[in-house]
C-alpha cells in the first residue's frame, strides 16, 4: 500500500502545485473532502463513489443513456433482464406480505428498476419507492424520471453512502415490528457491489439495514479479475476517461500525467490509475482544511475499480456479513449474476 509522502520527503520547491478548483470545493462536503484527503493519503485513491456528484452524475447518465439503455438497435439490458428473470422468484419470497417496498441504494437514474416496479404496482403490491444515492443531482434525476413514468406512486429519496452508514430506520417502514406485512426489497445493481472499497462494510450496512421479512437483491460481474485481457470496455473505458479529464481540471493537474488501466493484485480488481509524469502538492484549502499532499513522479492513484466475484468468494462474503443465500442467477453467458439475500434466522 502507498505511503503518504511527507513535506521533508519532497520539497514543495521541486513539486509543481494543484489547487482544486471552486467546483471541486461546490460539490463536496467538508467530510467529503477530509475522506479524499485521507483516502490519497493512506491509499492512493480517489474513491469511486465521489465521481457520481456535481457534473459527475451527466457524466454517468450520459454514458447509461449511450452504451447501456436498451434501443432499437440494442435491445438487451443484463440488470433488467436479470430482474424479469427473477421476478416471480422475488415475489414468491413475499407471499406473506401484503405489501413492498423498493429501497434502491445506489438508484442513479432509476432506468433499470422501470419494469421491476411497473409489475409490482400492476399486482396492487407496492407500497412506495425509495431512491438513496449518494448524489443529489443523480436523485434529482431519478425523481424527474420516476414522476414521469409513475406519477402517483409514492415516492421519496435521501442521500447515503452505504459504505459508512445502514439505511436510515425512517425510510424502512414497519423495520421493527415483528408483525408487520410489509417487507423491503432493497435493491443493489449497476454491478456496484464490485466498485466498493470495503464491500465489507458495505454488506454489514445491508445487513443492519434489514428485518426477518425483508430481501437483499444486488448484480455484480462474476469472474477472475486476473485474467482481464487488458482491453478497457464500458466503464473502465468510457467512464474512467470522463472521471480522469474531470479530476484533470478539477484538481489541477493539467496534463502532467496519464490515465493507466490494469489488474491490482492487492485488491484483486481491475482499476484506471493517474500516473503522474511529476513531483504535485496538491493544496487543499477549504473552510478548516489546510492540507498538503504530495505524490512523487512515477506514482499512481486510482479513480476507478471494479472487483469481479468468482462465486465460492461471493458466497463467503455474503455469510460473514451474517446473510444468508436465498438464490442466485446468471445471464446466459455467465457474465454477470443477480443474487437474492435474507437475513440468517436466528
């Protein structure tokens, strides 16, 4: 793991200078910036989860709408399709509920729960919809979506970053009532799960998050991560490049660095890493914050990873999360997997 380099191990007079710019400052909160700092500090990273506020949500949108929403010329979509397969197997899960709720962590636009709900409300089923993001503009759009295709259902948001936080008990209706006949189906997709940092504590936070009743429902990539061939597609090719000219122009450090796409062995995940072709201070100076930090020439930090599961590995995550297995599916060319959790009786 990288070490933070100390100002007596580069002299900022050797070191060109980056200052994050007024909308970098705009987006993030102050605890959101003390995470940045801490997470290139300690790690080398710029988490993943960050790139979906500010501009970065058009810039995700923007690549949903263009590589991922089914056309006419590309009718296919891995999340929905996994959803209409598993449907019935959902539902039947919940017979014993009058009544659902969708909790949808991490919703962005909302796009791939569209059928999912349509059939839900059909049965007289639903009882509302909620969208939790870590973006605000990603939720503004899921709610312009959302009005338009379901205008009377009952609808709500709320931002959450699932890696630091359970799902607020006050979105999560009947939560503590043994009895209840409502259940949660708290959804997970866009193969998020794979782009955490601690997936552990991601996990931990659904678990927290759920009653007896209630299922956990999430997508991810299966796989071997080691043997990426090396070729950059979707989101390590499209989205990567967008969040590299962003940070490019938001943190300041021009053109003095190259975007590096490859397998990381230490976190089993294929990343897209600066490198950087100097000695950079970055200055960050906001509110109470007034930090320095220095990357050496030659050093990298990650903006973007995606972990792909090899099942037994996924499985044992789920159990030491204190989960337990309901069922899972995959595509038809075993690519991608939807798996359906509960909470381990006890």
């Amino acid at each position: 793991m990288a070490q933070f380099n100390s100002d007596s191990q580069i002299s900022t007079s050797t070191s060109r200078i980056a200052k994050p710019s007024s909308e970098f400052y705009s987006v993030f909160s102050e605890e959101e910036i003390l995470g940045i700092i801490h997470a290139l500090e300690v790690r080398r990273e710029i988490p993943l989860k960050y790139s979906y506020k500010g501009r970065g949500a058009k810039i995700w949108n923007d690549f949903y709408l263009k590589y991922i929403i089914p056309t006419w010329y590309r009718t296919s979509n891995i999340e929905i399709n996994l959803l209409k397969d598993n449907f019935q197997y959902i539902n039947g899960n919940l017979q014993n509920c009058e009544k659902v709720n969708i909790i949808d962590v991490g919703s962005g636009n909302s796009y791939p729960v569209r059928e999912f709900i349509r059939k839900l409300n059909k049965l007289g089923k639903l009882n509302k919809y909620v969208a939790l993001d870590i973006s605000k503009e990603l939720l503004n759009l899921s709610q312009t979506n959302i009005i338009k295709w379901f205008p009377h259902l009952k609808f709500t948001n709320n931002t959450i970053d699932i890696e630091n936080h359970s799902i607020p008990k006050h979105l999560l209706q009947n939560q503590d009532k043994l009895d209840s006949n409502t259940a949660n189906i708290i959804l997970h997709l866009g193969v998020t799960m794979g782009n955490h940092h601690n997936r552990k504590a991601a996990f931990k936070n659904f678990r927290d998050s759920m009653d007896k009743n209630d299922l956990l429902v999430f997508t991810n990539e299966i796989g071997c991560n080691s043997q990426w061939n090396g070729e950059a597609r979707g989101g390590c090719n499209y989205h990567a490049q967008q969040i590299y000219k962003w940070i490019q122009a938001n943190i300041g450090i021009n053109e003095d660095c190259e975007l590096i796409r490859k397998y990381d062995l230490e976190t089993d995940s294929v990343v897209a890493n600066i490198k950087f072709c100097h000695n950079y201070t970055i200055n960050f100076s906001f509110m109470e914050i007034d930090k320095n930090v220095e990357i050496s020439q030659g050093e990298e930090i990650t903006i973007w990873r995606h972990h792909k599961f090899e099942i037994p590995r996924l499985l044992q995550e789920i159990e030491e999360a204190g989960l337990q297995l309901v069922h899972y599916s995959t595509n038809k060319y075993s690519s991608h997997i939807m798996v359906i959790c509960s909470i381990v009786n006890s």
